[in-house]
C-alpha cells in the first residue's frame, strides 16, 4: 500500500526515546501504538494521553512496524475506516503479525463488512465504534493493559534479538552478517541484498536504514513481485493525478524494492535513468524532480542467471549492486535453530493454551535434522503451529508438521541426541564449504574464519576427507 512518514515517531524510535501524540517525551509505563491510517484522529490520541498513557502515533502501515520492531507495547489501537478496506489485506498481515492487545475503533460500514468483522474479531482484544466515549475506551484500555500483564509469561530465560539489526543468531554465519550489516550502513551506496526466500531480507534492509545517517527519514517498501505490471510504475515514479511515487515519498531516507528481478523491463530503464540522474520523471509530466533517496534491492533468484539471460538489465544490475550482502540459508547456521525456535516461542507464548513450557528433545532433534527449505520464515511458521496444536506440556517433533524425521528415519545412521545432531551439521557445514571453494583448503579457512591447522583438526574430526576429489588442488 502507498505509506505516508510520521517523521517525528520514527525520529525518536532511532534515538531510543518515545514521542507521545502531542509532540512530547514521555517515559511513562504504560505504551500505547495507535495506529491511525487516516490521520484524522489525532485529538483521538490526544484524549487518551491525557488518561495516563504513552501514545506513539503512526499513520502508516510501515510507520507502525517500525515503532514496533524499535520498542515494546502492551495494547495497540488501530482506526478502521471504511476507507481502509481497500487495504484490508495489509491490515490483515500486519495485525496477525504483531500480537499485541489491539482496540479497533471502527466506522458502522466496517462491522458491516463480512472480512472486516472477520479480522476484528480474529486479531482484536475489542472494538469502539465512531465517534468514540473516550471514557468508555480509556477503561477498555485499561482492561486491555491489564490483562496482558496478567498472562502467565514464558518460564525461560527471555531471549532478546540483535540490538542493531533485530535478527536472531549468534554462529559465525551471522555474526559475519551483522558486521557486513554495520559497515553498509555507514556508507550512503546503493545496496543489493540476495538470499533465499525466508532468509529475511526486509530486516536487513531495516537495519541498513536503521543503522545509517537516514535512520529519522523514511523508509518505504516496495514489493516488485506482488504489484501488477500496469502499476508498479506509477507506484515507483508516482503521477501527477495520484501523486508521488515511492520514491519520492521516502525523499531524505531509503527505498526497499524487494524482488527487483521481477520490476518489467520498461521500469528497469526508468529505475536506471534515475539511478544516474537522481531524478524522477512521473507517468504523466514531462519535468523530472530531484530526489535524495537510497536505493535498496533485494532478490531470492539467480539474479546474475537473469542478468546473463537478458532478463534484467546489466547497466542498471552495476547501479544497484554496489554493495552486496547474501543472507546465508538457515541450514548453514543449523546452530541458530535451538536460539531461534525459543525465541520465536517466546515471541507467541500469549497465544498458546499457557501450559507449554518449551520443546522436546525429540522436537529439537528434527529441527536440526530438517533442511528447512523455507528457512527462517518456515522455522517461525511451524513453531507458531506447534503451540496451538501442541496437547502436552512440550512441544513435539509431531505438533512441528515433522514426525517422519523422528520416526520413519530411526536407523543406525540417525543421530540420537543433540550432540550427534550438532556434529552431523558441522560436518556436512564444513563438506559444503569446501565443494563451494573446489577443495581449496586455504580458501576455505579464510571463509570460515579458522587457520588452516584447525580446519585439518576439524576435518579429522569430522571424517571429512577431499582426496581424490578430480577437482582442484586442496591447498596452495
């Protein structure tokens, strides 16, 4: 959906403090997002600071997630307007995305919608119709507040993500990330992101901004592969009936144009006429307009396969790609499972029955065993399941969608425990970086960070042997 800025929230997120809906700091304990996507009901969140809360205000979809990925909430309200139905779908995945306690405050032609009602129902704590009893909501807040205080939480060790980049991990894959993340950010270049899908290429993307001098302008995403061809133009470029286009919308900031290998041909060149000038030229003018804005791409295909087939443009592919960060797959830091797995438990302990206390070992077992194709997103998928499935008190390998790893594969070669599991991974880790780097063993130990004497080490450990492979010399 098209996003407008609330530039001071997003401001005061980056510096670590909260500005409340009347424009000052405010470091009360009890948080509040209010969501209002048609800016109009400010005096709305002005009513319910005064009853004691601390309200960060965002009038987009975007605004709103990156309020959320900076600091945490108790209660959210969002405006429902018969208007928004045009983006229910957005809604949608951002409500079931971001448990929180949410008060919808609604117009009479939203319960009357079927889908909508659906939603409300679904995802919120309850609802308000407008015009809103401010009395009556403040004490729904409070029941709201309330109550998720009350909720049993997690009886663990509460893991926390990455304080700069908000990604889970600590092997060496990502610790490598986190620092290619950090030097990126420092420098205002174009960069192209590539990876899996699954991998996670928005939150890098957000970190590159939130870590970068534009980090209190916007930052607007923008999927090629989901808007339709007739459209993704005057979604990038804007025009001048409907106004500006992404790209000028995040002027000062950062654009993510996620999945560029599907932008059509006709946008690649005017992508790469910008790209040269720093100009955009709408769908329906014939004067171009500066615009100071840093370009971020990402792409789960070959893109260099593409850039080879004439698919995408070689010009522009050297405008994007000056800067280049790939995601490494979640089967080569199969040690992040076990951090990820708890957090994402931790992340949706409110919605389970509250009687789980964690994962089996048969269930940890098959986790490291799986190759998870969908990476991190299907590891986040089959946990939520896990937990509303799950009918015992720790989750299986069974509530996870894979028991045949922990049944039907019981043979001799199956390891048996987390320790076997561990050192299989390692093991085939190391083969698969040394197939990558054709048996060079130099070469392989400068890329995963260890002296060549404890790669040998590592290799006799693990039975690892390159003799005879046909292909290049194994050292230098």
């Amino acid at each position: 959906m098209n996003a407008t800025h609330t530039r001071g929230r997003t401001a005061a997120a980056a510096q670590g403090s909260t500005r409340s809906a009347s424009g000052h700091h405010s470091f009360a304990a009890r948080r509040l997002l209010f969501c209002d996507l048609s800016g109009l009901h400010g005096d709305l969140a002005n009513a319910i600071e005064a009853s004691q809360w601390n309200v960060d205000v965002a009038k987009t979809l975007d605004v709103a997630e990156n309020c959320l990925y900076n600091d945490a909430y108790e209660v959210g309200v969002i405006v429902l307007r018969e208007i928004e139905l045009a983006v229910i779908d957005d809604i949608e995945v951002f409500l079931n995305r971001h448990a929180l306690n949410w008060i919808a405050i609604v117009e009479h032609a939203v319960i009357d919608n079927d889908r909508a009602a659906g939603l409300i129902s679904d995802n919120c704590y309850d609802y308000h119709s407008l015009p809103c009893d401010t009395t009556q909501l403040a004490a729904t807040l409070g029941h709201a507040y309330g109550m998720s205080v009350l909720r049993p939480k997690p009886a663990i060790n509460t893991l926390e993500a990455d304080e700069d980049t908000q990604m889970v991990g600590d092997s060496d894959a990502m610790r490598n990330l986190y620092a290619t993340i950090k030097k990126s950010a420092r420098v205002d270049a174009p960069v192209m992101i590539t990876g899996e899908t699954g991998t996670g290429k928005e939150l890098v993307s957000r970190a590159l901004h939130n870590q970068s001098p534009r980090c209190a302008e916007p930052f607007i995403t923008v999927s090629c592969a989901t808007i339709p061809a007739t459209l993704i133009g005057e979604e990038l470029f804007g025009s001048n009936s409907n106004g500006p286009g992404a790209l000028e919308k995040a002027t000062g900031g950062s654009v993510f144009l996620d999945s560029i290998t599907d932008l059509p041909a006709e946008q690649q060149m005017l992508l790469l006429r910008f790209m040269q000038s720093g100009q955009v030229e709408r769908a329906d003018s014939t004067h171009p307009i500066p615009v100071d804005v840093r370009v971020i791409t990402s792409s789960s295909n070959n893109i260099d396969e593409g850039v080879k087939n004439g698919l995408f443009r070689e010009d522009l592919y050297y405008r994007l790609n000056i800067l280049h960060i790939e995601i490494p797959p979640l089967r080569e830091r199969i040690g992040d499972v076990d951090h990820l797995a708890q957090y994402f438990f931790e992340q949706f302990f409110n919605e389970s029955p509250g009687r789980i206390k964690g994962f089996s070992q048969q269930a940890k077992i098959a986790m490291h065993q799986h190759n998870w194709p969908g990476n991190v997103r299907e590891l986040l998928n089959r946990v939520r399941q896990a937990m509303v499935m799950c009918e015992s008190s720790l989750i299986q390998a069974i509530d996870l969608g894979l028991g045949s790893h922990a049944t039907t594969e019981a043979d001799a070669n199956t390891p048996t425990n987390l320790d076997e599991v561990r050192a299989k991974a390692e093991g085939e880790f190391i083969r698969n970086a040394l197939e990558r780097n054709y048996n060079n063993v130099t070469e392989t130990a400068s890329q995963l960070g260890v002296s060549r004497v404890t790669l040998y080490r590592l290799m006799k450990k693990y039975g690892v042997n390159i003799a005879g492979s046909g292909r290049r010399s194994a050292s230098r």
